[in-house]
C-alpha cells in the first residue's frame, strides 16, 4: 500500500495527491509517469509526476477528474492508501544543451510541464513557459511557475480572464518568428501539441511532445499505447512518452485514444449512480 500524506484541489475538476513512494522518489527524473491502481477493482491509470522529493521520499501528482478512476482519486485525502504505484516509467525528457527553449503546458499539461521547466532551467537551458487554460479557473501552477528562474512565463486564456485572450500556438509563433528558441516543447490535449508542432514545423524548429497514449501494462508488452512516429511503430510507455512532434501521426493517436470511449461512458454512468456526487 502506498500512504497518501496530502491532497489538494486545484480547480474545480483538478485534484493533487502527493505520496509516501520512497524507493520511487529515489529515482524519478522531469518527464516520467507511475502507473496506479486505487484498489483491487481498479483499472491501472497512468499519471506523470508533478514534483517528488527524494530526501522525504515522497512523489506528487496531478489528475484531472474524467473518469472512473480519476473520479475514484479524487475522493481519497490524507490517511487514506494506494494499492499500487509502479514508477518510474518512461524515458526521462531530454534536458541541458537544448539552448533557447519554449515550454507550452496546456491544462492540466502544466503539471508535466512544471518538472521539465524546472529541469530544463536546472541544467542551464533558457526557459520560457507559455502556459494556456481555457479560462482562469482552469489555469494551474502560476505561482510555481513563476518562482522558477524562466527568461519568461506566458499565460493565455481562451475567454481572456487572465494573461492573453489567445491560444498558446500564437505566442509559440511569435517567437519562431523573432528566431527566439532553438528547441520547443508541447505537453497537453493531443489537438494542442498537434498545433504547436504544425506551427513549429514551419520554422524548422525541433519540438518535442509528451504523448498520452491509452496505457496498460507500462512496459512494453501489451502494445496498447503503440504509435505512429515518422515510419517507425514505437510504444509510448518504453520509447516515450516523449516523441518527435514533427514525425507524430497525430490523427491516429487521437483515434486510438477514443477506442474505449463506449466502455469509458458506461463505467462512468455506473460509477456514478454509486456515488454521492457527480462524475462531470
Ligand atoms: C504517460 C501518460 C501520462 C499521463 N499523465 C497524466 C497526468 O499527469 N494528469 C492527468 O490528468 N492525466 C494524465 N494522463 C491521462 C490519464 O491517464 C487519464 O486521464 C486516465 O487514465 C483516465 O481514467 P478514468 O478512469 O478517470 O477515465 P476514463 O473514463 O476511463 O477515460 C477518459 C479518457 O482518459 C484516457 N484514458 C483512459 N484510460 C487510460 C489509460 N489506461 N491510459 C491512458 N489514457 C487513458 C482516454 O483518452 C479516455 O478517453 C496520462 C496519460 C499517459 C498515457
Ligand atoms: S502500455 Fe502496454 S506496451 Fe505500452
């Protein structure tokens, strides 16, 4: 079992759950994912972790409620235990000597994106972060952000209620076009990392995206979380989660993500008719 020794709410559908994990806390590097199970009639969810701390051997992450098992999450508080949490999985992301880099985390992306700024920055990368929500509510981890040492923090909303009224791709061009970064990355909803690649492909600039395949077993044996990259068939969980944005068949992986929604909407309902409140 794996205590949990603090929860926080976010937004109104984001929650944060930090971890006593102190074998996993030793090893995580920005840009990895656990795998957990809540109990025994869970389904295993991946999560990226948001923030660990090796020395008190806790590691920290942040979900938003959309499901079952992330509805099931956000019901738990301090005292309470995971039943499984397996991690960390994946590649590190890729940082140090990437020069002027662009950091774009879209919803609850911000949370995978805060680790890789500050790792980036740690290993002597410039950062700058622009960070998007579709409106003030949904924006998360700005006070963190901005106590990072980043060139600069961009925020923009889609309605305007804080930061820019703009989508993160405009600022993301203003800086190809200025010839400001050398490298991007995109972490958030596919559709959005879709867009900054097709943006930054257009100044040739090298732009990494962290994928969010369907995921199972984590360790490449399944083949759920397979993707189309380039002419290669890789697997998110042991080649990724991060890719190449450029070579990323984005429509495929937006297909795949969907092929369980069905299944998804009736665990849901399910679920929902055994809890108090409500699922969305
Ligand atoms: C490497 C990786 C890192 C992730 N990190 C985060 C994170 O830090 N924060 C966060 O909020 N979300 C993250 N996700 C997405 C998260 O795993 C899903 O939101 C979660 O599994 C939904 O489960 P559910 O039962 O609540 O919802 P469901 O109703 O079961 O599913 C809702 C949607 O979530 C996705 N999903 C469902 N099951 C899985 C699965 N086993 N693997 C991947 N996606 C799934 C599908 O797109 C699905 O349509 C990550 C996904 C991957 C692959
Ligand atoms: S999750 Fe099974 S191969 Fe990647």
């Amino acid at each position: 079992m794996f205590p949990i020794i603090a929860t926080r709410q976010l937004s109104e559908s984001v929650f944060e759950t930090t971890v006593s994990a102190p074998a996993i806390a030793a090893k995580v590097r920005a840009g990895q994912f656990l795998i957990l199970r809540v109990d025994e009639a869970g389904e295993r969810i991946p999560l990226t972790f948001s923030d660990w701390s090796s020395d008190e051997g806790w590691v920290r992450f942040i979900f938003m409620r959309v499901g079952k098992t992330t509805h099931k999450l956000s019901h738990l508080a301090a005292g309470d235990a995971l039943l499984d949490v397996v991690g960390p999985l994946g590649k590190p992301t890729h940082v140090g000597g990437l020069g002027r880099v662009a950091v774009v985390g879209g919803g609850v992306g911000a949370a995978v994106a805060y680790p890789v700024a500050r790792a980036m920055a740690a290993a002597g990368d410039e950062v700058t972060v622009i960070l998007g929500a579709r409106n003030r509510e949904l924006l998360i981890l700005e006070d963190e952000f901005r106590a990072l040492p980043l060139k600069e923090l961009v925020v923009c909303t889609d309605d305007g209620s804080a930061g820019r009224k703009d989508l993160v791709t405009a600022p993301l061009k203003e800086l190809c076009e200025a010839g400001a970064i050398d490298h991007a990355m995109a972490i958030g909803p596919a559709i959005m990392m879709k867009f900054c690649a097709a943006t930054t492909r257009d100044f040739a600039v090298p732009t990494t995206v962290s994928l969010n395949p369907i995921m199972v077993d984590g360790t490449g044996m399944c083949g759920a979380c397979r993707v189309s990259v380039g002419a290669k068939t890789l697997f998110g969980c042991v080649d990724g989660p991060d890719f190449d944005g450029h070579l990323v068949d984005f429509e495929e992986l937006m297909s795949r993500q969907r092929v369980y929604a069905d299944v998804e909407r009736e665990a849901a309902a399910d679920f929902e008719s055994e809890c108090a409140c409500r699922i969305k």
